[in-house]
C-alpha cells in the first residue's frame, strides 16, 4: 500500500492538507458503489457502449480498446463524470444480467457461471459431494434383464454427465 491509496480496492485516501477533499472522497464512494454487491450488464466486453445508462456497469474483456484501453479485466462502470474502473483482485464476484449467473475473477480471467466447494447443501442436507469413483456397468451373468439393464445404465449416464460419479 502507498499513502495514496487503499490496499485492496486501490480507493483514493485522504491526504493531510489536501484541498477539495470531497473530490478524493467523492471518487472513493463511486469505486465502493461498483465494488460493492456488483452487477454489470455483461462479462468480457472489448470496448464501451455507445450510450451507456449512469450507473451501468460492464466487465472489460483481456483486450479492450477505446475508452476501456488499459484496463482489462476491470469492473467499468458509467458516471457523469465518464467511466470509472475496479481493478477486478483474486475471488472478486459480481452478477452478470447478460448470463443469468455469477462471474468469479480467478486472478488471471473471470469464469462464468462455475460453482466451486465441497459439497452442495439443501434445506441443511448433502446431496451433492465429492465425486465417487466409477461404477462399473452391468455385463454378464445368468439371468438378462434388458429392462433393469436399460435403467441401470441410464442411472450410471445421468450420474456420469452430472459429474457425480467418474466415467
């Protein structure tokens, strides 16, 4: 950290004899609006709309250009004043309209819609955990039951593509 500013988000510190303290300021609670709970219209964008609404927000993508060069990766957001960017930082999250679905900054790109943990929880309850080795599939034996064969083998794909069990 330097004496100017934040250590995490980079927000502009106050500084000991500085006029017009409120622009610093001012600047300050702009950033924490766009850090804070963020939403932003779409992820990986290359280079700012037209004519954004104040207040919109955009994730930039790996190669922006224009207005948005310098700044990959970055939580642009629209003002009065023209945009304003958040570095994106490692487990930044924000909501993406464009996706329906979260986007998670994994310190080199931002990946969307991924769900990461270890195990999935309903109403207090696993259902969901680690993954299980592979089951093997029904083969052989004395009595052939095409139908209980079909299910089964229908159960082990459905869990399979589900990730749920490995193939």
């Amino acid at each position: 950290m330097n004496d100017q500013t934040s250590v995490r988000l980079s927000l502009p510190l106050l500084q000991l004899g500085q006029a017009q303290k409120e622009l610093s300021h001012n600047e300050a609670l702009t950033l924490l609006d766009f850090a804070v709970q963020p939403v932003v219209e779409a992820v990986g964008v290359g280079s700012p709309p037209v004519s954004p609404d104040t207040g919109a927000c955009w994730i930039v993508g790996p190669s922006p250009t224009g207005a948005w060069s310098g700044s990959p990766n970055a939580i642009a957001g629209w003002t009065n004043a023209g945009w304003r960017f958040l570095a994106a930082r490692d487990g930044m999250n924000a909501w993406s309209r464009g996706d329906s679905a979260f986007a998670r900054f994994d310190g080199s790109r931002w990946r969307i819609g991924e769900v990461t943990g270890a195990c999935l929880l309903v109403a207090g309850r696993q259902v969901v955990g680690e993954q299980q080795s592979a089951i093997s599939a029904a083969t052989g034996g004395t009595t052939i039951d095409a139908e209980a064969r079909a299910t089964l083998a229908a159960v082990l794909a459905a869990m399979r593509s589900h990730g749920l069990i490995a193939s």
